[in-house]
C-alpha cells in the first residue's frame, strides 16, 4: 500500500536506477565533463550504515507513536541536500535522531513538547524531509544530546472547504498530491507546485517559503496563506482568516520562513483556484540568451501575469533535452479557469518576437479536457520533475552535481550571472575540472528575475566530493552575496545558508528574531541552528 | 509658497467652507437625518486653545530643527480621526508635544534619540499627520512625560531611480504628490493612492500598511516595497533590495504595520509601475446589493485583476451623487502601460450582466492623452478625495460622521453586513437619533472584499458628540470582531483599534511583539501604546 521511500536518497526507493542504467549515465557524463571512466558505487543496505544507538526510550505515554526503529531514525537523519545524499550514501548516519515521532494530533505534539522541556530534549521538525539546506537534521551543537525527530505526515487531512471564498483549512502534514487529491471533489485546487511536490508537505511549504513552479504573481506559499494555526511552546499561535489586513505587522508573515523555530505548523487555511479550463502557451528559441532575458523583463512588466515563464538558457535546454541547437528557450503559458486567453498569449507572442524569439511549433491553445500537448514543455516538465532523482544516481558515480537559486533586481542581472559562473567554473579549474554550469529563470518579477543554476562536476580525486562541494557551494554563495542578490528565492536558509544568511539579513531583524525565539521557546528546543544562535 | 495646513480639521486651512457653506450644509443634514435646526458654530482660533506650556527646551545643538512654536505643537496634537477634530475644534489641545522636531537628515532622528534616551522623552514619528486611529498622539501614560513629536517631511526626496527594475529609492517624508512630481519625468509612477494622498507620507504609509485605491491585486503599500531603511534605538535596520526572498521571514513585513514603535523608516525602495496609456472602465448599476455583490465575487476570483473595483450600495451612491436611484453601483476600470484592454473589459462586462448588471452608458475606452471621462467614476473620485475635508465641516455642525472599514472572507460577508448595520442603526436608535449608514467596497480580493462604512447621525444632544461616537465605534468594531473580520484593512491600529486588535491577533504574536520592542527600543521611547502596551 504505502510505496518505500528511499532511505538515503531522493523520494521513492523504486525510483533509483539499477546499476546497468547507471553505467550509461556514467558514460553519458563522462562524455559531458570530459573525465576519466566514473566509478559506478552501489547504495547502502540499512545493516551497512553506521548510527549510534538511541540514547533515550519515550516515556510509556508515548510509545503509541514514538519509536527507535533503525530504518525509521535512518529516514529522519537527513534532508535531501547533495551533502545529506553523499553522506547517506558513505553509510554516515551519526547524526541520526534518538527517536521518531509519528503525530496524530496537536496533543501528541504538546506531549512531546512537555517530555522535551522537562528532559532537555531537542525537538525537529519533520515534514516531507525534502530539505536541501539541512533545515531537518541534528546540529552540531547538540550532537551529544537527545533529539526527537517530529513527523507530521499522518497529520494529512484536508478539515474545511469553503468553496464560496475558494479556500481550504488543511493539516500541514499533507503532501502535495495528498491535498489535491482531497480538494478535487470539490473543483478546486491549490496549484502549488514546488519540486518536491510528490513529497513535501503544506507546512513544510509555509515553514520554508517554498517556491511553487507557477512562475509569476503567485510564486511563494506566501501569497496562498490565509491564516495558520502553529504551537509553539508558550501556547497556540492562530491567526484569522482573512483576505488582507492592514492590522500591525502580519502574524503569518512571521511564520512564513521560521523554519521549525518558534512552533510546529499544524493546519493553515489556504486559497485555492478553480480547476483552469483555458490553456495558452508557446515556446520561443532565441539565438542570444540577452535577448531571451530582455523579453522576459518585458513580459514580467507588462501585467500579463502568465502562469509560466521559464528561460532556459541554451545549456539548460540541452541538459533537459529542449532543444541541443544552443538556442535560449522560453516557455510562456497562461491559465484561466474563467476566459479564454487568446489577447494575452497573443501580446506575449508580440513581446517575445519583438526581441527576437521565434516560436518554430506555434501557439498551442488548450481547452479542458484537451490533452493534447506542448511538446517542448511537456519534456521540461518531466525533467523537472525527474531531476532530484538524477541527482541521487550522479552521486552514486562520484559526480557532485547540485542547483543553487536566488533573486536579484533586474539592473544587478548581468554581473551576478558572469559572477557566479567565473566563481563556480574557476573554483572547479582550480583542480582541474571542467565544470557544466546552466541557468534558468525559475520566477520573474516586475522588478527581477529568480535566476536557478544547475552545476555538473567531479572532484579532485575520488572521494574528495564533499570538499569539492564545500569550495563551490561557498564560491556560489559569495557571489550572489556580494552581488545583491539573496542567499535563496525558495530553499530557505536551514543550516547550510547560514553563513551568508548572516551577511544577507539587518542585523537588528536577527536580534528580533533571538528575542522572539527565547520568549516563544524559552528553552531552546526547537530546531536550533536555523536562521539564528539561540 | 506653503500652503497653510489647518490646525485643527483636515488638510489646508482654505479648504475649510465659510459660515454660509455651513448653513446650507447644515440644511442638507437635517434633511436627511429628519432633525432640528443644526447649529453652526465657528472653528477654534490658535489664541482660543487651551494647551499646557512645553516641559522641555531643546538642547543648544538642536535648537536649529527642534521648535516650541505653539501652532507646530497644534498640528502635532492630533491625527485627523473624527474624534481628533471633534477634540481640536473644541479647543483642547492638553495633549500637545512639547516639541516638534522637523528633522533633515538621519544624523537629526539619532541626535533626537540620544537625547531622548538620557533624558527619558517619549518620541512619536509623525508622517503626513493623517491618522484616523490616535497613531500620532501623546499617550494617556504619558501625561506628564516629556514628548517630542518628530515631523519627517523634509526628507522628501527621490534619491535613485532605476529604470531598468521600475524601482526608486524615495525618502520617507515624500508626500504622494511630492514623490509622483519627481517620479514623472522617468515615465514612472508609484501609483499608491489612499485617500490621504495629498498629505500622507511614504514612511507613514509603510508603517500603518496604507491601501491605495487601486483595488484588486496591488493594494497595501506592502506589495510595493522592494526594501526598507529604518533607525532602531538599537541600529540601522535595512533590508536587501530584491524582487523576492524566501531567506527567513521577512523583514520588511516586520517594518509594515509597525506603526512607529521599533524605529523610524527614513527611507525604502519602492516598485513602480510604467504611467498606463490603456484605459477602459464600466459602470455598471443592479437593482440589488446582493446581485452587486455576486458579481464583485466573481470579478474578484476571474484573475482579471481590475485596477479599480469598486462596489457602491445605494446609500453611498447617493451620498456620492453617483446616482440616486436606488441603484447599487460597481466601478470597474482596467489599465495597461502595454496593451489594450478590450478582452478584459469585454469579459468584465459579461460577469456583470450574468448577474444583472446593466451599463446604461456603456465602456469608455480611453488611451494615452484623451482625457474624455467617465462621468460616473469622477464623479466618484472627486467625492473620495473630498470626503475628509465634508467630515471637518460636519464636526463643526455637531454632526458625528466617520467611517471605518474590514475586511473578510465571502462566507462571512452577510452576517457581518447585517449584523454591523444593526449594530450601530441599534446605537443611535437608543437615544432616539435615525442614522445613515452606507457601505462601499473599496478593495476586493478572491477571497473576500474589505467593505468601507460611513455613518452619519447626531448625539443624544450637543456636546454629546463624544460619548455618542464612543458608543457607535465600539458596537461597530464588536461586530467586526465577533464576525471573524478585521479590525482594520487599511486604517491601522493606533490607540483607538486597540482593545479589537488585541481580540484579533495571536496572543503569541503580542509577545513576541513585545519581545522584540524590548530588544530595539529598551527604554520604551518609540510611540507607546499603539499596537501592544511596553
């Protein structure tokens, strides 16, 4: 019934490719980074990984739903970063949890954090353990003490529909496909579509302002939050439901983006749509991708407001199997549950021609029920999709290959992007290796785009991918640091983006947030190390 | 070359209308409200006031920006609240500042904060003055303290603009004509209207969240902020210029609706808009509200983001002389910098008449430079603009007429209606008085609308006025919260929201509130008393 997660790698277990797959794909890469035949290592067993055992047992009261399985403390050690996957992979889970809890309710969750304030337990946070900024794992400073891992995902229900207001009261451990599914009897639907949709859950959204791939307007969780309901320690947490209000700072806004340090997300009232019934889209070809980034700028301030607008640049389009004509692609559609799009998608056609950009398969206009396709972006759906897959099999054959995101206004564009590929590239020559580094725009805005880049490379010498990540990772974050750009668009900081989360951030908003945190969470249980020191 | 402000009502001074206006005004209220001859009496002179002597004397390197001008201390007594004029026009002015600091730079706001930490004094920011919810005045438990009152309006310049990314760096004292005039010649324009534009500041606007009057999709000054600077007792508070961030919560949200009590914005980037050469706008008129509001609804949740949407009941079309038919009227207006509108109005119109709504003179179409107009709209939007200024001529008939808005999710929309009418008709009704109360949609979201009410009537008998407006305002406000609405969608909290708001947001969300005024402002010198008590 319930299909295997993987417990060391991206999603579902099945989903890992046998080693013969994995052989071609170490050809295939070997031929794009130009390097010596790739090692093709095969995954840990449960028995072969090293984890310290449990150093506490859950008080009696607790055992209906907390437990020290060994499969179950080796799912929640990690969240799914390139790092999380090459540690997993090696075997290392030392910093696994003590214990699982699996939640059913909000007084399962108080009880944990009454047990955790008497006994100096550390309490994390767990949603669909999608992380890629090691928002979920133990850290370093309580490495010797308890940590009680909190899942939320039997918490999946969707509890209201108010189909009048076109909004929903849904529990946060519900994933992505969990809550469409129950919101579609009633014709509606969420439509937030972050990568890690398969997985990740409402209340890991709202704790990470995750970014849903409809790529203008509404982009963040943010924008679809009505109104949340979180314990923390000191009590609940609940805001109203409304539409807007101009009554003090927003309360959900300061959950948005908290990261599992003031309380645990337990239901939020979101805003759905109606299921779209009118679909527009075309796919553009430019020859230089400055011209595919002016149109966009356009499009991004004309007030169309399209549903999708994705650049690829022409090294994305080749890897994602667009296009391999060194074209920059840009993918523009439009939705509508209510008209006909047709003077929209037409104006877009307008910009996007007026730069240059060629449309070689013409408008595709859709209408519900009509499943015919747009070729072109059907297949970058579908990479999209598949590529944290990619990722775990790449780090099965000693590749580093990892995606690093963030947002600029638009007159900062030009330096950050020549920026981060000279600080990537040049980081990579430095011992040797060539490094494939593409760019997309996963969102734009009136005033900038949220440039996404995806880079390929091998380290020094096998076994050395952790190093060679660290050397990337920090050249890529120093860029978009020292060019005005934000350390992440949709990420979040976890514990990874720390260091350049400090020098994004004023420094009186972190000491607003200390001082939020010891009136909340007096004793420090929740999630330490995100976003601020205790 | 300065325009004189009124010391006492709102705006300029000449504003004011003449004894003879105010008869035949007095006339056209006893009309409508079916009572005796309204007595006209005559506004305070600056000698007639009674106002305490100033505590304080500037230290000697303040004198230069720093007065005890008895007509600058009027002007900074009060906001422009109902119960502000009524108070004002009846000559007390016991709460005055004891100075007003007419601060130039940012070394002047620190020079004051220095001096107001050693010596104890209470610092209110003040923007534009406007405040319709006792923002800007001394606190009742700060009766006998010192009070600087500090008057941001020279800062008032556009220091950058960035036309690649429609944004501007503006200081925070810009008034809404002082920032479009420096906007204009960049072909850019911020497009923020509140009904106080003419006066309010930018500063003022960020820290109360102001609502335009375009009416779906932008409307709080929130959506427009790309980032904000602001001095904190404790530190330079300045955020990172970005279309988007998912990095933590966000700061700026934390500035928003702050109200002047962590620090004092003195300056922010703001997103603008290209000035619209598309126009097309609709009046349409329904025999019933409830149509009215049906069609509102679905307009709201069409994705066809109209810049204006406004819905006025009969009441309000009357009063506005829209028309006087017992019609409700719905004003909806599109506008583009880049396309015709034509499919958006077409469909705008379709919803209308599928829910009875006939559009006697049909669609105005206009572009760049005609200025033919839809008489109904102006109509409309002159009455809006006028509207505070009626209010000071009604204090001086001793007419009680205010307004105060909400807003809230369709299902609730109503039993809050009813149950709000009643609620202050009921008021009046107890001592005998008929009341007029109309209700307009100035903001619409797919989720709910934010109703603007206006109510006039008069006091059990004069000299009443204050006791009379108490009780309307808070059976108003009890409905509001007992109806799962907010306090306020644009007017702010203040003193006068107060005890609602604290019925409305999170008790957590207060401590923490109270938490971070702790850690930025330790010595409680910041506008005390709006929002949480120190």
């Amino acid at each position: 019934m319930t299909r295997e997660r993987s417990f060391w790698g991206w999603g579902y277990a099945d989903r890992f490719p046998d080693t013969e797959a994995r052989r071609g794909m170490a050809e295939h890469a070997r031929g794009i980074l130009g390097v010596g035949p790739l090692e093709v290592q095969e995954p840990p067993t449960l028995d072969s990984i090293r984890m310290p055992p449990s150093r506490i047992e859950p008080p009696p009261g607790l055992s209906a739903f907390v437990t020290s399985d060994r499969k179950e403390r080796a799912l929640h050690t990690y969240g799914r970063a390139y790092r999380d996957l090459l540690r997993a992979f090696r075997g290392d889970f030392t910093p696994a949890p003590d214990l699982v809890a699996h939640v059913r309710t909000e007084e399962d969750i108080l009880a944990i954090f009454e047990w955790a304030k008497t006994e100096g337990i550390t309490v994390i946070p767990f949603g669909g353990g999608t992380s890629v900024v090691g928002g979920v794992e133990r850290p370093p400073s309580r490495s010797d003490s308890p940590v009680v891992s909190v899942n939320l995902r039997a918490m999946d229900r969707v509890l209201d529909v108010d189909v009048m207001s076109r909004a929903a009261r849904i529990q946060a451990g519900a994933t992505g496909p969990r809550l469409e599914e129950q919101l579609a009897p009633h014709g509606l639907t969420l439509r937030h579509f972050p990568q890690s949709f398969e997985l990740s859950t409402l209340g890991g959204w709202i704790v990470t302002r995750a970014g849903g791939h409809f790529a203008t307007l509404y982009t963040h969780i943010d924008d679809l939050v009505e109104s949340v309901r979180m314990l923390t320690p000191r009590g609940v947490w609940e805001s109203r439901r409304l539409p807007a209000s101009g009554a003090g700072p927003s309360p959900d806004r300061l959950v948005l983006g908290s990261e599992g340090i003031l309380g645990i997300v337990t239901e939020a009232w979101v805003r759905l749509q109606s299921r779209p019934r009118y679909r527009e889209s075309a796919t553009f070809h430019f020859a230089s991708f400055e011209s595919a980034v002016a149109a966009v700028r356009e499009l991004s301030q004309s007030g169309l407001h399209p549903s999708n607008c994705r650049l690829l640049d022409a090294q994305e389009a080749r890897i994602n199997m667009v296009t391999g004509d060194g074209s920059s692609v840009l993918i523009v559609a439009f939705e509508s549950a209510d008209h006909p799009l047709g003077a929209w998608l037409d104006r877009a056609m307008e910009i996007a021609s007026s730069h240059g950009g060629t449309c070689p398969r013409g408008p595709q206009r859709r209408t519900s029920g009509d499943r015919s396709a747009d070729a072109t972006a059907d297949a970058w759906k579908s990479a999209f999709v598949d590529a944290p897959y990619l990722q775990s099999a790449l780090v099965s054959l000693g590749v580093i290959a990892d995606t690093f995101e963030t947002a600029c206004t638009w007159d900062r564009f030009d330096a950050l992007h020549r920026a981060v590929r000279e600080a990537v590239i040049g980081t990579a020559r430095s011992w040797g290796a060539s490094c494939s580094v593409s760019c997309r725009f996963t969102h734009v805005y009136p005033d900038g785009p949220a440039p996404y880049y995806t880079f390929v490379t091998v380290p020094p010498s096998p076994g050395g991918e952790l190093e060679a990540w660290a050397k990337l990772k920090c050249a890529a974050s120093d860029a978009l640091i020292e060019h005005g750009a934000t350390i992440t668009h949709h990420h979040a900081v976890g514990r990874t983006h720390r260091p350049h989360y400090d020098r994004e951030r004023p420094e009186p908003f972190a000491a607003a947030l200390r001082a939020i945190k010891r009136e909340l969470d007096p004793t420090a249980m929740l999630n330490p190390g995100v976003l601020i020191d205790p």
